[in-house]
C-alpha cells in the first residue's frame, strides 16, 4: 500500500474545490448569474464533505474500508461525468455536492489506513505526506483548471476530474487491502458505542480543535484575501495568487521538514513550534495595533503560521485518529468534518469582520491560533 497512493486519495478532494476557482467569472456569463450565486458550488462542496465524512468513518468502522472508498470514488467519477453535461445552476449544485460525498470518503480512509497500518513514527511521517499533498494542490489546481477552461472549454474540467476519479479508482481496486470490520460482527450496537466514546474523549477534541482551529487561520485570510490585498495593498489578482502561493509552498516545506527529520515529531520540538504559534497568534494583532493594516503586517504572520501548520497539522491529525485507536476510521470522519466546519466558519467570520473594519481580520486570525494552542494544551494536559 502506497503513501503516495493515500496521500493522492486524500488530495482529490481539496482539488476538486480549488479547481473550480477560475471557472467562476465563465459560468457567470454562460449561465448568466452572479459570482455571489455561483458561490453556492464551493459552499455545498464543503457541506458535502462535512456532511458526509463522519458517517463515512462510521461506516468504514462498521464494514470495512475498502468497500466505502471505492463506492465512495464510483460516486465522485459519476457526478463528474453528468457536470460535463448539465447547463443550469441548480443542477450544477446538487452534481458538486455529490461530488464532496463522493470524494471525502478519501480523506477518511487514507487517515484510518495510516492508523492501522503503520507504527507512531512511520504513521506521522506519512500524515506529513498527506499534509503536504493537500496543501500543494489547492496551489497547483487553479492553475490547471485555468489553462483548461481557457483552452478547451469548461466541460474540459469536469473531464479531467472524471479521469482523476477513475485513475485513483483503479488503482484502488489494485492496491487497497481487502479488510473487514473492525467491531468484527459484534453489530451496529457496538460501533455506536465506539463513536459515543469518541465523543467522550477529550484527547480527540483536543487533537480534532486544534485541527479547526488550524484550518481556521488560514480560511480567516482566504475567505477575503484577494479583496483584501487589491484595496487595501494596491496588488493585483496575479500579485495577490504569487503570495499566496508562496506561502502555501511554506506550508508544504514545514510538512516536507517533518517527513525527513524525525527530531520535529518529539514532543519537545512540537511543544517549541506550539510556543512559536502562540507568539504569531499575540503578534498578528499587536504588528497591526503598532504599524497599521500593512502589507508587512499581514504577510509575516501568514507566512510564519503556515511553516508551523506544516510542523504542526500532521500531529493534530494523527493524535485525532489515535485517540481511541480501535475507532480510527469514525475518528477521521468527524475531526475531518470539525475541520471543515471550523473553516467555514472562519471564512464567514473573517468575510464580516473585513467589511466592519479591514484590520479585524487580522485579530481573527490571531484568535484562532490562540483557539489552536488552547485545543493543545487540552490534548497533551495529561501527558
């Protein structure tokens, strides 16, 4: 079994919403609708996944997990194929959300196969994999799906989602191990009681907030930073896309450190870049209380958050799956639905403090690192 193949798996989803972004002012003219409606198929993506993934680990647990991803990846390959040919909004809606049903069964699977295959190390080693994966194709899509559009059309997109879907299918098929269930016949019973457990552990909330609370900080900032960096800072979207790229590509490399030194997964060194996060947290306010809404301002924290999400997110979303390890698939469909959530939210939130006052935006960020080393502390308070 392949990390690469698990890390793949998992970045089909952030892909197949990222994707989407320059095909919004296309579908505006050719279904004649504003870019607020055309909102609606990148929100129901992220409600399909938060939806679906923690009944997806419940399922996982109670049948297997070869089984679910496969159906899971039949439904994100059909919903696919239709969206080449659908021409209204409506039906474009339900088709994204089908795919987010589909595809979020990736996630879920790739996090329990980790858990159950791989010892403590090599298991964080492999998250750190995934991190990097799913923090490099959010920067790569937009690009494809761009040139793509631009090139051969719109339905081009949904083409290349399809083959992507079938791709990964098949190697699937070939590749995934056949498993059974893990509450080995004893029924439905056993597996709810197996998620009410979850539910009463506060290590997996600690693990699955800090989770949030991480995705939170970066969503506070994507929600309103191509509005913010053009009025505020003069850049435009092509400046606006080599920032954030630049420090998505930061957020890859602390995941790529983690992966090749072993010495950031003890927990001396993940206490210290907890501690740094702290110190970006308290700073991101204060650089904007001392010198205003800079481009500096806002550049510096952003980007010294993402090298340490990239230390810190793999171990948050290992600590999720381990923290009740025989419930490991429900476990990664609910803290992977907590971090759907929590970045929805925070892209609301960072969305309405922006248009109250631009410098707001900033203090919620700061907060949700300050959410982030609180959820830590809680998961750890008893190690």
């Amino acid at each position: 079994m392949s990390r690469w193949l698990l890390a793949a798996i998992s970045s089909l989803s952030p892909f197949g919403i990222s994707i989407m972004v320059p095909l919004v002012p296309m579908l505006s003219i050719s279904l004649d609708r504003s870019v607020s409606d055309l909102q609606y198929l990148f929100s129901i993506y992220v409600i399909g996944l938060a939806v679906s993934q923690p009944l997806f680990g419940l399922v996982t647990d109670r049948i297997g997990r070869r089984l679910v991803l496969l159906g899971g990846f039949a439904v994100f390959v059909g919903a696919s194929i239709l969206l080449i040919f659908v021409d209204t909004l409506g039906a474009m809606i339900f088709l994204r959300f089908m795919q987010a049903v589909g595809v979020g069964v990736g996630t879920v699977v790739a996090r329990g196969l980790i858990r159950d295959h791989l010892p403590p190390d090599e298991a964080l080693k492999a998250f750190a994999l995934l991190t990097a994966a799913m923090g490099f194709t959010p920067v790569i899509a937009p690009v494809v799906g761009g040139y793509l559009a631009s090139l051969l059309g719109m339905a081009s997109v949904f083409v290349v989602l399809a083959l992507l879907g079938a791709g990964l299918l098949l190697l699937c098929v070939k590749s995934i191990p056949h498993d059974g269930p893990v509450d080995r016949g004893e029924g439905q019973t056993a597996s709810l009681k197996g998620y009410l457990s979850l539910l009463r552990s506060t290590r997996f909330w600690g693990h699955a907030g800090a989770f949030g609370f991480l995705q939170g900080m970066v969503f506070t900032l994507l929600a309103t930073g191509s509005v913010l960096f053009q009025e505020q800072f003069g850049l435009s979207m092509q400046g606006f896309s080599l920032v954030w790229g630049s420090s998505a590509m930061v957020y890859v490399f602390g995941s790529f450190l983690l992966s090749h030194l072993s010495s950031l997964g003890t927990p001396q060194w993940q206490h210290r870049a907890v501690l740094g996060m702290l110190l970006v947290s308290l700073s991101a306010p204060g650089l904007i209380a001392w010198q205003g809404l800079t481009l500096v301002a806002v550049v510096l924290p952003l980007s010294s958050s993402m090298l340490l999400s990239g230390i810190l997110t793999p171990t948050t979303m290992y600590g999720a799956v381990n923290a009740v390890p025989r419930w490991s698939g429900s476990a990664a469909g609910l803290s992977s639905s907590v971090g759907m959530t929590m970045a929805g939210l925070f892209s609301w939130l960072g969305a309405t403090l922006y248009e109250s006052e631009p410098a707001l935006i900033m203090v919620c960020f700061g907060g949700a690192g300050i959410g982030f080393v609180l959820c830590w502390w809680l998961a750890h308070r008893e190690g």
